[in-house]
C-alpha cells in the first residue's frame, strides 16, 4: 500500500456503523473530504446489497479505488469522446459488445440473445436517428432522456409500451457506462415510464372454438388443427411448438423442455424449468403421425416442420396461419379479429381459464408455465394426484369442445 495513501474511519449512522475515507493526494499532500466507501463500492461495479463490515475489506475497496484513479480524477477526466449513438448501437450487437461477453461469462443462460436483438433494432431504427450528431456519452442528461422520450412518442409509430421497451434499453447502456466511469456518477439516469393501458388479449367463446376447430381440420394443412388443438389442452407457447420433436411425446404427455428462438436458436423454454403437461393420447398419436410424414428426413423429427426445408416454422407462422383460417372460417370477421384482439397466444389463455377452478392454482400454473422458481421446485415432487387431476380437468373442460367438432377423441 502506498505511503499514507488513505486513512480509515467509522461513522455512526442510524443503527450502524459506516466506514469513510480520508485520502491524500500524492502530489499536494491535501487530503480529501471524507469519501464512503459503500458509495466506491458501487463506482467499482459490485452492487451487491451486503454492507461492508471487516476494516480489511474497506481497505481492499479503497486500494481499488486508487489503483482505477477514481479519488483524484479531474472532472474533465471524465468526460468521454465516445459518440453516444455509436456506443449504443455497439452496446446490444450480440458479436461484439464487450458487456454482453462479460454477462455470457458469468451466466451464460441469463441473457438471451433475441431480446438484445430486439432491442438493438429498437435502437438503431428508432433511437439513433432522433440524437443530435456528435453527441457524446459523457454528455449525457435527465434532460436529454426525458427529451428522447418525448420525442419517441410524438415522431415515430411506436405504440407507448414499445417507447418504454426502448428507453428502458437505453437506460440500461447508459447506466453500464455510468458504472465504467464513461458517464460522471451524479448524473441522474432514472426516467419515469409512460402510463400504457396494456391491451387485454382475447378469447373465443366456446362455441366458436368449437367452430373453428371443425373448420381447421377440414383444410389441407394439418399444422392448422394440430397446433390449435395441442396449444389449447396444454396452454403452450408459439416458441415451444416451434421446437416441439417426437422425442418429447410421451405416451398421455408432452415434455415441455425447450423453446425455438430466430436468434438463439434452441434454448430452454420461459421461466428455464421443464415442465410435463398431460395431453390426450388421441392428440399424441396424431402428432407422432404428422411427425413422421416430414420428407425432408431431419436428424431430430420437429412436429411442426417447415413445407420449405424440413426445419423450424417463422417465428410469425402459427400466428399467420391461424389468423388466415379464422377470417376464411366467417367465424369473426377481420375487423372483429382486430377489436377483440384474437391471437393464436389465445389458445394459451383459454387454456389457463378453462382448468382454472377445476385444479389446483399451483398445479395450474406449472401445467401451464406460468411458475415462479419456488413454484417449480415444488413441481419437482408433483404428485400422481395432482398430474391426473390436470387430465380430469381436460377431460371434463376442453375435450368437449372438440367432441361437439365431431373431432377425434369424442
């Protein structure tokens, strides 16, 4: 340790004690205002919510301090040449931004690469355009962000809660900036979101399931019932029948172990638990048969494959098709489709309201995915009860809907 570099102090506060710093500056010999070593912990990068507690630890953070030259640093030393919309474009491009590396280091399955490319299109389409040029990263105020903001809203299409996603992705770089000393660490980069009513989606009534089911197991492309039909008994996502394989039909259930995504490829599904949901063994076996008529000979046989190459379906696909059969069915019409915002994600949430009351709320969520962590770890230890009250429930709730179709299973 340098000679009379620092010297440690304790201050009451409260209920507890805070260790400060006195430094001394080697070149005047002055020392500094007293300087909380909790507030460098930070400037260093560990938020971490322990207190610090042990003289030893104080002085390793104080040594750290000194060593990154945060103490004695001009305030013009902190200012950055960077280009504000160059590092913030560079910040979210997955092969290069050295914080997506970083974060792939320390967990490699907590950052997903769609949602930064997501936001990178966010970005580069609609933020980059709207900053004045030359602004630097150092310069950077609550003025500006609240003016960006603004500007989102008034100058671009974007609907309000798309406005928050992107102002959300650009406080997030900013305040990985602001943590490697590109941006000065009083700058204020808090910005209240806007007020966004978020639309509630739809559900068919019984009767027009019923309909549509019927009208979809006429039509030349089996994708159109089968997808309808399993999302509906077992509420899974869009992203889970992209990646659905015959190796994860079982007799009387489905597997839900993974997900597709267009930039990552496949991953594990939302929430990163398996999860095992009961479908019809009629409904297996018809996706087993589909399975097995894809031509194109793939390695692991996808359920879902592509008329194309044999591969995965568009990201947009079962969307697409579904919205395409339900306008040609004359069930809704296009402008009713549109009012009651009828997706195929509905299919999910008609699951979940039609077992809803007739199983239990926990076995309900992590049937249907919707589980916190300490819910799935009770699903560890799901019992044969629980799991057989799941296709009860089936049985009694949604199976009809497909009987009064004159579909299979009746």
């Amino acid at each position: 340790m340098a000679q009379a570099s620092f010297t440690l102090c304790r201050v009451p506060h409260g209920e507890r004690m805070y260790w400060y710093a006195l430094f001394r500056d080697p070149k005047t010999g002055k020392r500094t205002n007293k300087k909380s070593v909790e507030v460098l912990k930070k400037r260093l990068g560990d938020y971490s919510p322990a207190p610090v507690t042990r003289r030893s630890e104080a002085e390793a953070i104080c040594v750290q301090a000194l060593e990154q030259d945060m103490v004695f640093r001009k305030k013009d030393a902190l200012r950055s040449t960077k280009e504000l919309g160059a590092y913030l474009s560079h910040f979210f491009d997955w092969e290069t931004s050295p914080y997506i590396q970083r974060r792939l280091l320390l967990d490699p399955q907590g950052i997903s690469k769609d949602y930064m490319h997501t936001r990178k299109n966010l970005v580069d389409t609609h933020v980059v355009p709207l900053l004045e040029k030359g602004a630097l990263l150092s310069d950077v105020s609550l003025r500006q962000l609240e003016d960006l903001q603004f500007r989102l809203v008034k100058e671009t299409s974007l609907s309000k809660g798309t406005v928050n996603m992107a102002m959300q992705a650009v406080v997030m770089a900013l305040k990985e900036a602001q943590r490697r000393g590109d941006i000065p660490a009083t700058t204020m980069l808090a910005i209240a979101p806007i007020k966004a009513q978020p639309r509630v989606r739809g559900i068919m009534t019984d009767e027009e399931t019923s309909s549509y089911l019927a009208y979809a197991k006429n039509q030349d492309n089996p994708r159109l019932y089968l997808s309808a039909a399993l999302a509906l008994f077992t509420g899974m996502r869009s992203g889970e029948l992209r990646a659905l394989t015959t190796g994860q039909i079982k007799p009387g259930l489905i597997v839900v172990d993974r997900a597709y995504a267009d930039q990552q490829g496949t991953k594990c599904p939302k929430g990163k638990k398996t999860r095992v949901v009961p479908c019809p063994q009629f409904l297996c076996d018809q996706l087993l048969a589909f399975a097995h008529t894809n031509p194109y000979r793939c390695k692991e046989t996808l359920v879902f494959w592509s008329q194309k190459s044999g591969g995965h379906v568009s990201s947009h696909y079962f969307c697409q098709i579904f919205h395409s059969c339900l306008a040609g069915s004359g069930i809704l019409t296009s402008e009713e489709i549109e009012r009651r915002y009828i997706t195929f994600h509905s299919f999910r949430h008609m699951a979940n309201t039609l077992l809803r009351g007739s199983v239990d709320e926990y076995v309900l969520r992590l049937t249907i995915g919707h589980s916190s962590e300490q819910l799935s770890d009770i699903y560890t230890h799901l019992s044969e009860k629980a799991f057989n009250s799941v296709q009860a429930a089936q049985r009694a709730n949604i199976l009809p809907l497909l009987q009064k179709a004159g579909q299979d299973g009746a």
